[in-house]
C-alpha cells in the first residue's frame, strides 16, 4: 500500500481549501469546524484528497456533485473508497444536495457515524 503522504498534492490541496464550493463552505463553517472531534479538510490520503478528514474517527467525509453519479465518476468513486478502506477509514459520501436541502439531517448523520466509528474503535482497544 502506497505511503498517506503525497507531498505532490500538497499544493493542489492548498488550492481546493481556498476554493472550496458553497456545499463544503456550509459544511465547515456550520458544522465541522467547531465538531468537537477534529476534522481536517482537504486531506492528503495517499494519492486522493479527501474533502474532510479526522484521524480520531478514522472518517473521510466526501461531498458529492452532480459528476459523481456519471458512469465513469462512479467506478473512480469505487476505487478511490475502496484505497481509503484499505488504510481502516470508514468513507461517508453526501451529495451536495443533502446539504442544501437538509443540512440539519446531515449533520445529524455525520454525528451519528463518528459516535458509532469512536465507539467501535474503543470496543477494538
């Protein structure tokens, strides 16, 4: 398995941070910035960057668009889950118009998934 650290993608990862869309702006800002476990955005994974990131958790949070739910994007999708599993991290993919729709929901799931992620992984210990 390739090393998590990709210094290559560094700066590219710098970049989505400062660009990010209006969907990943509303989850930061709203929600995860201030979650009490830590999350990164725009995280360097090995050859991905992963939209929002925490060690603690051992959680990707992926915010999907519309492109994602095109043939080729869904077998990437696969293959890009499939590496992150391999490093032990649970994936959790949102489409975009969850969080415009109904961020409360989303934020209750997210919620939701890093208590059941933090609670096997203390059952582990």
């Amino acid at each position: 398995m390739q090393s998590k650290h990709n210094a290559q993608l560094i700066p590219f990862a710098r970049q989505l941070r400062k660009e990010m869309t209006k969907e990943e702006r509303h989850l930061w800002y709203d929600f995860l910035r201030t979650y009490p476990v830590r999350f990164c955005r725009q995280k360097v994974l090995g050859k991905y960057i992963a939209d929002f990131y925490s060690a603690k958790a051992k959680m990707v949070i992926e915010l999907d668009g519309s492109q994602h739910y095109k043939n080729a994007n869904i077998e990437n999708d696969a293959d890009r889950t499939m590496f992150l599993e391999g490093y032990g991290l649970t994936v959790v993919r949102i489409p975009n118009n969850e969080v415009t729709s109904n961020f409360q929901g989303v934020c209750e799931y997210i919620d939701a998934a890093v208590k059941q992620s933090l609670g096997q992984k203390s059952k582990n210990v």
